[in-house]
C-alpha cells in the first residue's frame, strides 16, 4: 500500500509563487499603455489621473495621433515614486 502526504503549506507557496511568476511575465508583454489601461493599473478615474500626475513634466507619456501612450516600465517607476512622496510639484 502507497501512502502520499503532501505539505498544503508548501504547495500554497509554490502556486502562489507560480501565479506571481506568471503575472510579471504578462505584466512585461505590455511595452505601452493606453489610456484605459493606465486607468486600470492606478484604480484611477481619467479626471483624477490628470488632477493628480498627468501634466507633471516627468510623467512619460507621448501622443500618436488622437490617443496618449505610456511606456510601461518609465511609467511603473514614475507612479511608484511619485505614490511614495518622492516626487516633486
């Protein structure tokens, strides 16, 4: 007779540690952002996105056309900094 005892604590770790992996490999497929997906990252409305960080001269952001863009990653680090206080108005 075979008797299998599995550790819930350890498989809880290694899935969530799966799912993370996973997550930041979606998260780096998105060069750019569009509008509604910066809308989305910040839990943000477009009124207060503008209210709050939009105009800052260090915010990246580049208009094609109608529609705005923001590089991911310069925008990430942008919205972390500037959420943590460190940014300057």
């Amino acid at each position: 007779m075979i008797e299998v005892s599995i550790n819930e604590a350890e498989v809880r770790q290694l899935a969530l540690a799966k799912v993370e992996e996973h997550l930041k490999k979606v998260d780096q497929e998105l060069l750019f952002w569009d509008r509604k997906e910066l809308e989305r990252r910040t839990c943000m409305s477009w009124p207060t996105i503008q209210k709050e960080f939009f105009f800052h001269s260090e915010f990246p952001k580049r208009k094609v056309g109608a529609k705005w863009y923001f590089p991911a990653d310069e925008a990430t680090r942008f919205l972390l900094n500037w959420l943590s206080g460190e940014r300057v108005d």
